[in-house]
C-alpha cells in the first residue's frame, strides 16, 4: 500500500487552527499496520478498472502536457473486457493486463464487472454509459461469440452492413440511446468501409452537489504565469467539504460530496507555474483510497469554474502503447471470426456538466464534525478532477483543465 505523506492534513490544518482557538493535546498516532485495502470483488475490480484508467489518462497527459483532458475509465474498460471474450488466450492475456485485471483472483470476473457498471450506471449518480463491440459484416462472425457478450453484458455486439451513411446512423442512434439523448453525435465522421472490428465507449456525467452553490460572477483563471482569463465560476462561504494538504506534491486536495454517494476530487498545485507531473504520477487507486480516508472535515469558502464539457478520441494510439500493439498488427481475434480482423480505432466520446444545482442550501458542518477556519479553496489555475462512486471506489471521470477556452462545449 503507497503511503504518502498522508498525514497530510492534520498538521498544516491544525497549525492554522492553533490561531485561532486553544490548541489540545495532540495524540500520538499508532503505528500503521499493512492492511487489504480492496476486500471484496467489488472493490477490487473498482481498483482495477481506476488503474487502466489512470494509466490511459498518463498516456493522454503526457502526449500533450498543456492539453485538457478528460476520460471515462469504466466506459473504455467495459468495451475492451467485451472484446477480450473473442480473444485467443494470448489476447485475453494481454488485454487483462492492460485492464489491469491480471492482478484479479475472481473466477466471476465477467459477472463482477457487469454488476459493478450496473451500480453506478444509474440516474441517481447522474451517469449513462455505453459500451459496445462494432464488427465488419465481411467477417463471418460466430454466433457464439455474440452469444458469450449478451450473455454476460446484457449487449450483444452488432455486425455493420458497410454503407458509411448507415453503419453512422445506427452507432449514433445506439449510442443516443444510451446515453439518454445526451450524446447525440458520437461519431461525426463515416466509418471506414473496412472498419474491421471496433470497440466504443461513451459516457455522460450530468452531477449535482448535496449543497448547492451560488453562481457566480466571471473571475480570472491563471492559464500560466502570463495569461489570466476570465471563467463563469460557482461559488460558496462557509462550505461543508473534506480537506488536505500534501506536501510532497505541494497541492491542495479538497473532497466536495455529490448526490449519488458520489464525490469530485479536486486537485489543485499551490502555484500555477507548478507541473503537474507529480500528481498525475501520483495516482493510483491505492493512493486515492489512502488521501479520502484522511481528509478532514471543514467549512470553507469554495469557489470553482462551472464545468460544460465534451471530448472524443481515439484511443487506439495510448493502447497500443500500453501494450496492445498485437490488436492492430496480428491479431488473434479468433473467437470473433475465423478471418483476420484489426482494431483501427478505439472510440471514446464523454460529456460532463457540473453546474451550481445541487440539494438544500449549503450549510456549516454540525458541531465536532467539521472545523470553521479561515480557509479557502478557489480553483483559479489548472487542476486535476476526479469523479469517484464512493460506494465501490470506482473512478467514473478523470479530467485536467488547462485552459478553459479550449473547452469544447456540450
């Protein structure tokens, strides 16, 4: 288990408490002891699919450092576990690895995952994903190969006829479907008339906080040391979140409760000239899981951009770097047909809109619960965001912005 220096909180928190109210006696913490973070199949499936994720999304960052970025794990991981079953048993093997489920000891693991995106593909999360295998017709696909998705993913994959005007209706009119309508036009170009054999994922995350904010008036965002824009942003006092502060990464990590038993993670570096390589580095579903569980509660002034969003790529490039390469050379898609079929894309379309909404009007922690400090967290500079289930700990959303103007808008 990565520890960090997670204890993190406590000490800057409470030396700026210390001016503010008596200081008590601070006890001495027990030593810590190596514990099974991830206990059931559940939650270690959750950690798996957030590891692929935070993977994919390094290799996007790292392509172009100054870019937003924006990903869906469970949506890409979801079409890829669907691509594994037609997979020869080298092919499933690189593509568990990849997905991060060679670490898995689950005999069920078909059965785990479709029942975790069942929990968190639900309207009181906010969340509609899909995720599905498109395959050329001229590939003589095996009845039992459709039959094995349907089975356990409640989706069978779906052979194209080869006319691109068609084959584009009948993905977007799928995906729309989906996604309630929220991802009309998924993909906005004909597909090939030799696609071969394509996996998809899409995902839309429309959330609302538990207390909701005030909208606010335009405010600048520091791009970089030379330009300041102006940013619709969202606004708060005295709002009841979870705080931290890591040192090694020299960032502020605060934790803003969503409906759903969901949560945005917002990481945000101390100053906007700071790279943010070491946080994106640093995440992993165990270090995730180790930062929630010490964050402390508090009331602060919180304010940060309204987020409208979308994003589409092709994955295929960042897999095939990460260990993919034989999908799109040689590959041994055997159970799928008995003629050779290449991935020449790997599909991803999101959509995200956090807005002010939210429940009741925020109000201060309940006493002993939450520490009012002279504390604010204003998201003013490029930031790491997290949307994490925190029922099973899956990563639903990873996203960085940059440069707000480079947004592309739902």
């Amino acid at each position: 288990m990565k520890t960090t220096a997670l204890a993190l909180f406590m000490g800057a928190l409470l030396s700026l408490a210390s001016t503010q109210q008596a200081d008590p006696e601070e006890p001495i913490p027990a030593e810590e002891e190596e514990v099974e973070i991830f206990t059931t199949p559940a939650t270690q499936m959750a950690a798996a699919a957030s590891n692929f994720g935070f993977n994919l999304y390094r290799q996007l960052a790292y392509h172009d450092p100054k870019a937003n970025v924006f990903l869906s794990p469970l949506s890409i991981a979801g079409a890829l576990t669907q691509l594994s079953l037609g997979g020869s048993p080298r092919t499933e093997q690189q593509l568990y690895r990849v997905l991060q489920y060679h670490h898995l000891m689950d005999p069920h693991l078909h059965s785990t995952l479709k029942d975790l995106l069942a929990s968190v593909n639900t309207p009181s999360k906010g969340l509609s994903m899909a995720s599905r295998v498109y395959i050329d017709r001229k590939l003589r696909l095996k009845e039992d190969y459709l039959n094995a998705v349907e089975k356990e993913y409640g989706v069978r994959p779906k052979a194209l006829i080869g006319s691109p005007r068609a084959d584009l209706k009948e993905v977007n009119d799928w995906v729309r479907q989906q996604t309630g309508g929220k991802i009309a036009h998924f993909l906005s170009a004909s597909l090939p008339r030799n696609m071969g054999v394509l996996p998809l994922g899409a995902a839309h995350f429309r959330g609302q906080w538990v207390s909701r904010l005030q909208k606010g008036r335009p405010e600048p965002f520091q791009v970089d040391s030379w330009t300041s824009i102006q940013v619709p942003m969202m606004s708060e006092t005295k709002y009841p979140v979870k705080l931290g502060i890591e040192s090694d990464l020299n960032c502020k990590i605060t934790q803003v409760p969503m409906q759903g038993d969901v949560s945005m993670l917002l990481f945000l570096p101390n100053e906007v000239s700071q790279n943010l390589t070491l946080i994106e580095e640093s995440l992993t579903a165990e270090f995730i899981h180790d930062v929630v569980s010490v964050l402390q509660p508090v009331d602060m002034d919180l304010s940060l951009p309204a987020l409208s969003l979308s994003s589409e790529n092709n994955l295929l490039p960042q897999l095939l770097d990460m260990g993919l390469a034989q999908l799109a050379s040689q590959p041994e898609l055997v159970k799928i047909s008995t003629l050779p079929g290449k991935v020449n894309t790997v599909h991803h379309k999101v959509s995200l809109e956090v807005m002010e909404e939210g429940g009741q009007a925020a109000r201060s922690s309940p006493s002993g619960r939450g520490q009012s400090l002279d504390l604010s967290f204003h998201v003013n500079r490029p930031f790491i965001f997290l949307v994490r289930d925190d029922t099973s700990g899956a990563i639903l959303f990873i996203g960085r912005v940059m440069d707000p103007r480079k947004l592309k808008r739902n």
